[in-house]
C-alpha cells in the first residue's frame, strides 16, 4: 500500500494570484466602458469577456 500523498503547501501570493488578476482585468473593463465610446469599447468587451469564458472553461472541464 502506498503512503498518502501530503498536498503541496501553497504561499498566499500563489493562491491570490489568479484571482487577483480578473479582479485587475474586470476592473479595467468596468472603467473603460465608462471612458468613452470606439476603441474603449472594444476593450470593456474583451477584458470582462476573459472571466466569464475561464469560468465556463474550468466549470465544463471539472467533470
């Protein structure tokens, strides 16, 4: 019978990490929207997209 594997210790830093990064990036996207029209747009789409598709990746790919 093999031991149990003990899981690997993680700092806080690499558990807030990714977290912290779509919180920067829906930030972003929230100001941009606000900013202005055009180029600005395009931003807030594309940086408050990026949460909502990883979500849906991890939430299809925990099964």
């Amino acid at each position: 019978m093999k031991p149990a594997l003990r899981p690997r210790r993680q700092t806080n830093g690499q558990i807030f990490a990714i977290p912290a990064v779509l919180g920067v990036l829906s930030i972003v996207g929230l100001i941009s929207a606000l900013v202005g029209d055009g180029v600005w747009d395009g931003v807030s789409w594309a940086t408050l997209a990026i949460p909502i598709l990883l979500c849906g990746y991890f939430f299809l790919k925990r099964d």
